[in-house]
C-alpha cells in the first residue's frame, strides 16, 4: 500500500493508481444519497474483491484515504462470512457501532493513515503543530507523497478545515465513482 501511496506525489496519481489496481472510472451515476455519508465500499463479487468509492469529498487527500481505507478491508477484513463493507468515514453514527466493527474500522483507519502517513513520521514532523505550508510539503516530499495529503491529516485532526486550503486542493473538476473489480491485483 505504501508504493500505490507514492503514486500520490504524481499529478495524474490518481489516474496511475487507477492503472495500476485495474480501476474503472466511471461518471458518477448519483449524487450524494440524502441522508448517507457513503464514502467507499470493499465487497465482494462471486468471491472476488470490489472496491467502490463515491469520491463525495473530491480532494486528493479524501480520494487516497477512502482508496487506503478500502484497500485495509480487502487486505485484512473481506471473506466469505464478511463480504461487505461500507464506510462512512465523518458519519454522526460513528458512536453507535458495535464494538467488533469499531475495532474493524479503526484498523483500516490505521492501515491507511500508516501506508500514507507513518505515524513515527507524522510525530516528529513540525508539520503536526506548526500547520505551515513549508512544513506540510517538507514532510510530503520526505514521505514521497503529495502535500494535499499531509494537508488533509492536518485539517482532519485539528478538524479546521479552513486551515491549508490551497494545499488540501479538489481532486478534479469532475467527481465520479471508481470502483476497482479485481480486487487491487492490477490487470
């Protein structure tokens, strides 16, 4: 996970990633449902791993999160007894899970926050307490990631999402749905 998180550093890294898992982008079908927070989905399809992404927050940090995110499900949680997963990552619900699907979810939380940001990386940086632009990219360039990334774990953690703003840019201009159909093994 952590090479297909380097393909973030890239301008097209979303497209390269897509390549490289084999995903079809598609124009998104629906809009938001109302009342749903959906973010992604890992599922399976007779047997082989799906992951879908509504891409609702289209910034780069939210695409590779959700895709990381989803990936951890299908690396660690996706079988035959547990073959669906939807996420709704800023969910008002969030507290209402059961224990056992907390655990999941905060798991493949780990996992992405991990193969994007190392959290030994993300405790020495001055970016984590600094919230300065020259910081974010310093720790983007040493971890081989776009800034938007370290942005977006800035603003999710300090939950100001008004801070780094221009760093935590659209993903594109036009939202869609990827759904990867071979389970991330590229073509």
């Amino acid at each position: 996970m952590k090479d297909l998180a380097r393909l973030s550093a890239f301008e097209d890294g979303p497209r390269l990633a897509r390549k490289q898992l084999g995903m079809a982008e598609l124009p998104r079908l629906l809009s938001r449902i109302k009342g749903t927070y959906l973010d992604g989905a890992a599922m399976l399809d007779e047997g082989r791993p799906v992951v879908a992404m509504t891409l609702r927050h289209d910034r780069l940090d939210n695409f590779w999160f959700v895709l990381m995110h989803e990936l951890a499900h299908v690396a660690k949680h996706l079988d035959e007894a547990h073959p669906l997963f939807t996420d709704d990552l800023d969910s008002p619900d969030e507290l209402d899970r059961p224990d056992e699907l907390d655990r999941i979810e905060r798991e493949a939380d780990d996992m992405a926050g991990e193969a994007l940001i190392p959290q030994i990386a993300w405790q020495k940086s001055a970016a984590r307490t600094s919230h300065l632009t020259t910081d974010v990219v310093a720790l983007a360039e040493k971890l081989g990631v776009h800034p938007a990334i370290v942005a977006g774990r800035v603003r999710h953690e300090t939950k100001n999402f008004r801070l780094l703003a221009k760093t935590a840019r659209p993903r594109s201009s036009q939202p869609t749905l990827c759904i990867v159909s071979n389970g991330g093994k590229g073509k």
